[in-house]
C-alpha cells in the first residue's frame, strides 16, 4: 500500500501535494518502474478526496513522463524514472539558520544585528521613493557605473565625514549590497589561496567563512574589552598578512572600542607590515554614553579600506553599503563590483541620497538612539537583578547587543536547546571563535528589534532554566 499524506491546512494545493510525494516515491524509486498506481477511485477514497484531484496530479505526472497510462487498464511507473538520491549534507549551506523559524513565532529572538524594524520610518522612505521613480533622470533607469551614483556619493562622503570622521573623495567609494558584499568584494580582491588574514577571535563566523572561502588563512588575535589586543599580533616581518580585520568602534561580537593608543599601533604595524587595515563599522552610529568615535580610516585614508553598511541604521533589507578604498585599490574593486552584479540598484541610491541629503536619516538615528538605550537599559538592568554578580555584562556602551558572560556555565548546545524549549533563543559567543573554548560562558544578547516587555520575559525564562542548571 502506498503511504500519501494530504493536508488540507497547508496553503499548498491538494493537486501538488499528491503529485509532489508520488514523484519522489518514484525517483527514489519506492515505485519501480512498471508498477501500476492505485486507481483514481480507490485513491480517491482513501485519502478523502474528489476523483478530478487525483486525475489531474496523474495527468501531471503523465506530462513529464514519470508514469505512463495503459488505456482501459491505468496509470503505471514509466521505465529508467529512479534517481540515486545523493547523500544528504546535514550542514547545506554556510548561512545563518533561525530567522525564518523565530519570524512570526512565539520565541523570544535575541538576534544580534536587528534594528527596531517596526520603527522603520515608512511613510518618509516610501514618499522618497515615490519621488525618485517619478522625477529621476532617465540614466537612472539604464546601467549605470559599477561605483554607484555620483550623487549619492557626494552625499556620502560628506555625511561619513561629519559622523565619522572619514576622509574621502566620492571617487574613493563603491555602493555595495551591503557589508556582506564590500567584505566579499575585499576578498576577491586581495585574498588568494594561501593568504593570510590577521583578524579578531572571536570576530562573526560569516566574516571568518568570506575569507576562508577565498582560500585564506586565518590568523586570530585575541580580543578583550577594550578591542583587538594589539601587541599580540605577529612579528610584521615574519608574518606578509595580506590586511588585519577589525571592528574598532564595536568590536563584535565582544562589543569593546579601540583606544586611540592601539589604533595608532595598528596603523603602526600595517605600515611596518605594509598591509591594509580592513575597518568594518558596522554600527558605530549607536554609542550610547559618548558620542561616536572616529573612524580608523580618518588617520591614515591610504592604509585603511572603511566599510559601511545601512543594515543597522536603517534595515537590512534595503541590503545598502558600501566601500571607503584608498585610491591605489579603487579600480579593482569597481571591476571587482562590475564582475558581481554590474552595480548597486540606482533608484534605491538615489532615495538613500535624499533620505541623508534631507537630514531623515541623522534624525532618524537620534530617534531610534533613544529607544535602544531605554532598551538596552531594560536588559541589562533585568540581567543585574535576574543573576546579580552572577553575570557580567561586557560592550553594552554601543550597537545593538551586549554579551552576558555567565562564570561557571557553559551554554553547551544541550543548555542552549533546553533555553529554546522555554521559548528563547540565545547565540553564543562560541560559535564565533576562531580558537575555541574561551568563552564558553557567554552569550549574545541581541535587543535592537525587541521590546521591553519581550527582553523582561526572555529574561524571566532565562532565569528559570539558568536556576535548574
Ligand atoms: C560585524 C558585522 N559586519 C558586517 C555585517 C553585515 O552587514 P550587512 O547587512 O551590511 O551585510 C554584520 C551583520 O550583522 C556584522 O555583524
């Protein structure tokens, strides 16, 4: 007898459902070749539906060849139909897992890297973006440069200037999608089999795979509160790394800042190892109790290659960033962009342009500045009176996360599920170390795009399941 499932809650219509199991019981060769399949009538009964479903999945079968029909007699399994399955990788793909599942449930997601998004300020984006469609110059609507638009550029050479006290000409910038592609894009560019990367351990696990997918070799620096340490990095000799990686206004996921002495050494050493400093600053426009520190690329423009993102200070859906290059690598990476996908959507750089040009976009930032610090507030207040000097709170002066380091817990994959059965999910620190075991004890708290309501509950069960351990 054959095993077939209907499920008439799911939005996938009967017709498919059938027709998709019956092909792969046929590929996988559960129904061999010549096998006759139940008559419309029998199946009809059994699984409780209309004789036209099942006629019409057969017919579909029928039309690309996995079943044959014998006429007065039925529907048989057309020869030569079975497809050894490969073996099944349990780990597809390098991409993160999780936001699909959390969206729209019940969990409490301390997601790192979310910005508030039911704060996302609609209704000025969407006039701006009305605006652009009807008024932007017709070369907007053709291809345009690999770089970007020169107007947006300008914008934002000068904006990086005034908040971040970047240095550039608009020639020095590529719009990218995103970090993601700028960090994919420095990799193409500098990194070959063999290259070596200094960079910060721990530092986000998606980095350390761009850089190893181009066949580098990691070497990690360890990181404490204050950032990478620099005096641990590798004679500049002995060592011909092709850039150090860093994350100097918020080191992630550890969530300290560079002092201005371990920048200046570190511009030191890239000079005395003649190599780039790559400066991911992801989030900088959220410091809390200073104002925002400038950019390492502002000390040495032709040493440093900034890279910027609007995932955090707007949405990473807009998938918006971009590259500060000195001006010896800007020709690479724009043939390097043009390679990737010809260039960044122009309409959605010229909104962005606007958007900064018209001074939402500052605003914006200081709005939601406000919420996050009442949030981050709640969290870490929560924490303090959940586990008093249990806990430790490291990075809560910036960003949109902190890390809780919990002595004498380690949040192995068991506890970590056993958490999530209470309705919270939790990332540690762990999974972004490059030397592993150091910081087994703590946890990323990610609190941008949830509530204060949300962090006292994910607290609350935290605890609970913290007290059983
Ligand atoms: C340190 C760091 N750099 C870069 C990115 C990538 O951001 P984007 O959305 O701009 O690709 C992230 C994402 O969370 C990040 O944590």
């Amino acid at each position: 007898m054959l095993y077939l499932t209907i499920d008439r809650g799911k939005s996938l219509p009967l017709i498919r459902q059938l027709y998709t199991q019956l092909r792969s019981k046929i590929l996988q060769g559960e129904l061999l070749a010549g096998q006759k399949l139940p008559s419309t009538r029998k199946l009809s009964e059994e699984l409780c539906i209309s004789r036209n479903v099942i006629l019409e999945a057969y017919e579909q079968l029928l039309a690309e060849g996995y079943i044959e029909g014998r006429r007065g007699s039925g529907y048989y399994v057309a020869a030569d139909m079975y497809l050894e399955q490969q073996a099944r990788q349990e780990d597809l793909s390098i991409f993160p897992s999780g936001e699909a599942e959390s969206l729209g449930s019940d969990i409490i997601d301390f997601r790192s890297g979310v910005p508030a998004l039911e704060h996302f300020p609609r209704t000025v984006w969407g006039k701006i973006v009305q605006r652009v469609c009807q008024e932007a110059p017709l070369s907007a609507l053709g291809y345009n440069r690999p770089e970007g638009r020169l107007e947006l550029r300008q914008i934002l050479s000068r904006y990086l200037y005034r908040t971040r006290g970047v240095c550039c000409e608009p020639e020095q910038i590529v719009m990218t999608s995103g970090a993601t592609q700028a960090l994919t894009l420095i990799a193409k560019v500098l990194l070959k089999p063999g290259s070596r990367v200094l960079i910060e351990d721990p530092i986000t696990h998606d980095i350390q795979t761009i850089f190893r997918a181009a066949g580098a070799s990691l070497h990690p620096v360890p990181v404490d509160a204050s950032g990478l340490q620099v005096d641990q990095l590798p004679d500049p000799a002995a060592c011909h790394p092709s850039f150090v990686f860093v994350t100097p206004s918020h080191q992630f996921p550890l969530g300290g800042t560079l002092p201005i002495q371990r920048r200046i050494q570190l511009i030191q050493y890239a000079r005395a190892a003649d190599c780039y400093i790559v400066e991911d600053d992801y989030d900088s426009e959220f410091r809390y109790d200073s104002p925002p520190i400038s950019s390492l690329q502002g000390l040495d423009d032709q040493r440093v290659i900034y890279v910027g993102s609007f995932s955090k200070i707007l949405s990473p859906g807009l998938r918006l960033g971009y590259l500060v290059l000195p001006r010896e690598l800007v020709q690479r990476y724009q043939e390097a962009k043009w390679f990737s996908d010809l260039h960044t959507p122009s309409l959605d750089q010229l909104a962005l342009g606007l958007f900064i040009e018209e001074g939402h976009l500052e605003k914006y930032v200081n709005r939601v500045k406000k919420l996050y610090k009442k949030r981050r507030k709640c969290l870490v207040d929560a924490l303090h009176e959940a586990f008093a000097d249990r806990v430790s709170i490291w990075g809560a002066s910036a960003g949109l996360h902190i890390v809780a380091a919990f002595p004498g817990i380690r949040f192995t994959p068991a506890l970590l599920a056993q958490i999530k059965d209470c309705g919270v999910r939790l990332y540690p620190v762990e999974d972004h170390a490059i030397a592993p075991g150091q910081h087994e004890d703590k946890v990323i708290l990610g609190y941008g795009n949830l509530s204060e309501a949300e962090i006292l509950a994910g607290v609350a069960k935290l605890k609970d399941v913290i007290q059983q351990n």
